[in-house]
C-alpha cells in the first residue's frame, strides 16, 4: 500500500514538474526568442590555435568535444554496469536491466544470423550500435549548439549582456546594447553531423567485415573479388565470374559511402529540423521534434549496427563451389 502511494506521489510531481517547464518555455521564448543560428555542414573550429599539423592545420573543433562527451557517457555507462553485476542482487534494474535486454535481443539477433560465428561478431555488432545511439542521443541535450563563443559575422546578430561577461543573441534591432555583427560557435555539436566520423564508422565496418571473413575462410575469402580460376579452363564463364568478382568489389567499396551517408544525412536533417522548428515555433513543437529525432537515432543506431551484423555474417559463407562446411 505504502509503495502504490509512493508512485502515484511521484507521478503526480513529474506531472507538475512537466506543466512548469511547458509553462516556464512559453514565458522565455517571449523575452529571449531563439535565433536561428549559422547552419554550417563542416564542424567548427573551437580553438583559436591548431592542435596540431598534419598536411594542415588540425584544430580542435565541437565534434571533437561532443566524442569526449560520448566516451564519457560510455564509459559512466560501463562502471554503472560493472559495479551492479558485481553486487549481490540477482533481479536486473535500471540501466543495468535496460543494457541487459538490448544486449541480450542483439546476441539473439546475431545467432540466428551467423550461426557457430556469433561470438566473433557479436562484439562489432554490439560496439557500433551502442557507439552510434550514444552519440544520436547525446544531440539532443541541452546546450548542444547554443552555449559556445561568440564571433563577428557579416550576418550576424546583436548581442545583450545578460549576465556579468555572458552574452546571448537576440534579433536584430535598433535598441540593442552592442553593434551588430556576431554569430555562434556551439562547443558542442551532435557528432554523427561530423562527415568524418560516419566515414571513419565506416571504414571500421568494411575493414571488420573483410577480417572475419579471412578468419572464417582464409585466403581464399578474397577469391569472390578476383575469381580467375577458370578464365583458361573455360574462358566464357571464367569471364562472367571475373566480372562479377569486380562488381562485388565495387559493391563492397560503395558500402562505405552507403554507410556513411545514410547515418550523416539523416542525423544532420534532424539538426536542420531542430534549429528551423525551435526558431519558428518555439513554445511547444520542438518537444515533438525531440521525440521524433530519439526514435531516429534509436533506428539509425540499429540499421547500422545489424548491416555491419548482416554482412560479416555473410562473410563467413562461401559462395558456390568455394562455401567451407
């Protein structure tokens, strides 16, 4: 009886706690409209000097930041499950029951698609997903792409001091306290809107894939890119196989563009979506917005996780007369 009243006591305070927020953003956005930032596909630089040079200047930019704020939510994410399983409950809970179910559901999924192989994929399979739905869902946190540095701008916008050295942009008119001029630099910024990182994902899934399926079939997985074996026994179907050696070639090069640009495009409409509706309607859609980009990033996560799955799993398979038992 205690613990029913307990819950209703906490619903009915998320409930309140839900009106005053609704109500709270109805109020600010009349006294500091958003302003539509600068949309920019490139990440920004966050530090005025280079971290480095290699072939150019490399400097530190709020992608980079958002990556060290996803391995820490990883890492945070690792010890929170860590420390219950080496506790003496047996009843899963919390965020370790939530990383239990997926990854047992992920396992599953790898079984029925890879067979005896399932131990070795299952950990890139598990990996990329929980990698890209952290970094999906880390986005959407507040202070993504509005708390940053100020900096002049030929389109830029006025300024007011809303607190002893903190600046906030408001629309451009007469009244305000500074000239005009000044655009923002987010110092975090979501990190599947990096090209680079998608490409780099990327890369790691294609590489993965071909090194399962030299370990499952040896040197003779490279066979189905270069098949000559019978272009002089019989030359007519020796060239067929040939050419559709090349064409599997190509199609595993393309992979890399696929999987890249599916995870960018998408994630960065999302960003696009989410600037244009906070800065048009700004009292209640972007709530619905946030909601639909989380079960994007929940989707995006798993397409990329179960193609990587898919295609080392057919890895490990030969093809025709080359299939091992």
């Amino acid at each position: 009886m205690e613990e029913t009243k307990t819950r209703k006591w906490r619903w009915g305070v998320n409930r309140w706690l839900v009106l005053l927020f609704a109500i709270l953003t109805a109020v600010s956005v009349n006294y500091f409209f958003p302003v539509r930032p600068h949309i920019q596909v490139a990440a920004e630089a966050v530090s005025k000097k280079p971290l480095f040079s290699l072939g150019g200047d490399v400097y530190l930019t709020n992608t980079m930041l958002a990556m060290l704020v996803m391995d820490a939510i990883i890492l945070a994410l690792a010890l929170a499950v860590r420390s219950f399983a080496k506790g003496d409950s047996l009843v899963p809970k919390g965020i370790y029951g939530a990383v239990e179910a997926l990854m047992e559901a992920l396992y599953n999924l790898t079984e029925s698609s890879a067979g005896k192989w399932t131990k070795r994929i299952f950990p890139y399979f598990a990996a990329i997903t929980l990698v890209v739905l952290v970094a999906n869902w880390s986005k959407l946190l507040p202070g993504y792409e509005t708390i940053g540095l100020l900096h002049h701008s030929d389109h830029g916008n006025p300024v007011q001091e809303i607190l002893p050295g903190i600046y906030s942009l408001v629309q451009g008119d007469a009244h305000a306290e500074t000239h005009d001029g000044y655009a923002l630099i987010g110092f975090l910024r979501g990190l599947p809107t990096d090209l680079n990182f998608t490409v780099a994902l990327a890369l790691f899934s294609v590489f993965m894939t071909q090194v399962i399926g030299v370990r499952a079939q040896g040197l003779g997985y490279f066979l189905k890119f270069l098949n000559v074996r019978t272009i002089f026994t019989k030359p007519g179907f020796g060239a067929i196989d040939l050419a559709v050696g090349i064409l599997e070639l190509i199609s595993e090069l393309a992979k890399i563009l696929s999987f890249a640009f599916r995870l960018f495009g998408n994630m960065f409409a999302g960003l696009v979506l989410l600037i244009l509706i906070g800065t048009m309607l700004p009292t209640f859609l972007p709530s619905g917005i946030y909601l639909f980009e989380f079960f994007i990033g929940l989707i995006q996560a798993f397409v990329f996780g179960m193609l990587t799955m898919v295609f080392m799993a057919q890895a490990t398979v030969g093809h025709g007369g080359e299939e091992h038992s």
